[in-house]
C-alpha cells in the first residue's frame, strides 16, 4: 500500500530562516568582499536582525565600533558550508531528469548536447522528473536547504537587486521555497504497484540513488570541470575592505561519491555541519 501522504510536509522556521540568510550574507561578505557599517542606511536596515545573529554566532565582529567584519571563525563556517553546497552541485543535478518509466537520466546525454538552449529543452522534456527533492528526503536531508541552495545558484536572492536586503530575510522567496518543497515529487509517490504487490517508494528511491550515483561517477570521469554549475561567485568588491581570504569552490576531485551512496557510508554524504 502507498504511504499516507501529508501536503505540506515542510515548513521554514524563523530560526532557520535567520540561518540561511546568516550564511548567505556572511558569504557575500568573505567573499564579494562586503564590510557593513554599524550604523546600517536605507535598505540595508534590514539586515539588521541577520547581522545581529551572525554576531551572536561570532561569525562576525564589530571593529573598532563603526563596522561589522567576518572572523576566521565565520570564514570557517563558509568553508564547510562551501563544501556542503559542493556536493549539492555535483551531485543532486542528475536527479533533476529521471524518466521513471524508462529508468533513463536526462544526464546520460549531457556531454552530447553541448548548447545551453537545447540542453535545457532536453532537461525538461515532460518525459523526465525533477526528484531531487525525493532523493534528498530518501537521505535524510532537509528539502528547505536543497531549495535554499538551488535558490542561490539562481540568483534568486539577487544581491544586484533593490530591495534584496529586505527579501533576504523577509521576502516572498521563502514561501517560494516552500512551494517547490510541498509540490515537488516525495518519496511516498515514487512508490507503484507490479502485479499483486506494491513496490515502496523508499525502494525506488534507493534504486534511483544507486543508478544515479554510478552514471555521476562516469560523468566526472568525462570531465575535469565543474557539472552543471559552480559555486557563488566571488570578486567586484572593494578589496581594501577584504578581512579573511576567501572560500574557493572545491572542485569535484574533492569528493568520493561513489564512496557516498554506499548505504554504510551515506551519513557522511551530508554530515559536516555548518550551522
């Protein structure tokens, strides 16, 4: 029998919201480089309560009683989150396209069609499913952070934009969030029936994962360069503002996922805490 299903399952606390936008802005800050005055003008005031956190946290300082700078620590805390959004890149695209009838991966084609038009044309073909989220769930990983990070590979948080300050924190991006999260494809719906018998979701998930894992490791041993992405870019600052060095994007040399979706190792996929 298919599991019972919930229609929303996942939610976004204040707490967590704080947090992504922490790191978020911190790693504008490393990084861009970006130092904010103590005393925050115009929109900016509304980074406020983010700043304040990330105070809390020791992630950042106050210096000299005009300004907030990042620490070492907080550069630390970039570093692993660097990572942590690593393998988000390298890893969670192949389950963006999965023809679940066919069993194929939109990314077995990936080195084929080398246009960025019509690879997006092929990536959504309505043949294929985006269930990164469901892969994401069959881990264990939170979903909101999934979509947080895809969010930033977007540029959804656009710090190019008026008003991104307030958005940061406050912003409808957040209930966006949710949406993909609560709509996208669960674990509960990859479940079928064959015969007499119903084949759980959890199994195909598992299924999905392995195939997906192995077709990953062919396709970073075509590549010496980043899959389908890189990190948030860095650079177009002042750098006589720049505190820490930054955080470079790990290449994907740095990651043995094979060595992930094996179900012994598989707490050690997303364990590095950043938070």
């Amino acid at each position: 029998m298919p599991d019972d299903i919930d229609d929303d399952p996942w939610t976004v606390s204040d707490e967590q919201k704080l947090r992504f936008a922490g790191i978020f802005l911190l790693e504008y800050m490393i990084n861009h480089p970006r130092i904010f005055q103590l005393w925050l003008e115009d929109q900016d005031s509304d980074l406020e309560p983010i700043l304040e956190w990330l105070l809390t946290k020791e992630w950042i300082q106050i210096r000299e009683a005009k300004d907030y700078i990042p620490t070492e620590e907080g550069r630390d805390v970039i570093k692993r989150f660097m990572e942590r959004y690593a393998r988000f890149v390298y890893f969670f695209d192949v389950f963006s396209g999965v023809d679940l009838g066919a069993g194929e991966f939109a990314f077995e084609r990936y080195f084929e069609i080398l246009e960025p038009d019509e690879w997006q044309a092929y990536l959504h073909d309505e043949r294929f499913e985006d269930v990164r989220i469901a892969i994401a769930e069959h881990l264990g990983i939170d979903a909101v952070e999934i979509v947080f990070m895809s969010f930033i590979r977007e540029d959804r948080f656009g710090r190019d934009a008026t008003g991104w300050q307030f958005d940061l924190l406050l912003g409808s991006v957040w209930d966006e969030s949710l949406d993909v999260c609560n709509s996208a494809t669960d674990v509960s719906e990859l479940g079928y029936p064959d015969g007499g018998r119903w084949i759980d979701g959890s199994v195909v998930a598992e299924d999905i994962l392995q195939q997906g894992g192995k077709l990953l490791g062919k396709l970073l041993a075509q590549a010496d360069s980043v899959i389908k992405g890189t990190g948030p870019s860095h650079g177009g600052g002042n750098e006589s503002e720049r505190v820490v060095a930054p955080v470079e994007f790990p290449p994907a040399s740095d990651f043995n996922f094979a060595n992930y979706i094996e179900p012994a190792n598989r707490d050690r996929f997303w364990d590095d805490n950043w938070n």
